[in-house]
C-alpha cells in the first residue's frame, strides 16, 4: 500500500489479509497519501 514496489508475493498477502478480514466482518483502516481523485 506504499509508493515501494511489491513482490507478487506481497501482493497475494495483501489480498489473503484482506479478504480474511472482509469475509470475518473485521474493521479495517488503510491509510494512505494518495489524493482521493486517482482512485476513480
């Protein structure tokens, strides 16, 4: 979630993470200092 570059395995981490915590219904916070606008 940084400017750093990710390893693939990073990456499938990430998703393992988040999806666990999605799918247990987990409050998670991600910051970031990415404007808004480059998400869309």
């Amino acid at each position: 979630l940084g400017a750093q570059a990710s390893t693939p395995w990073v990456k499938e981490k990430l998703d393992q993470l988040l999806t666990h915590r999605f799918n247990s219904e987990l409050p998670t916070v991600i910051v970031t200092i990415t404007p808004s606008y480059s998400f869309r």
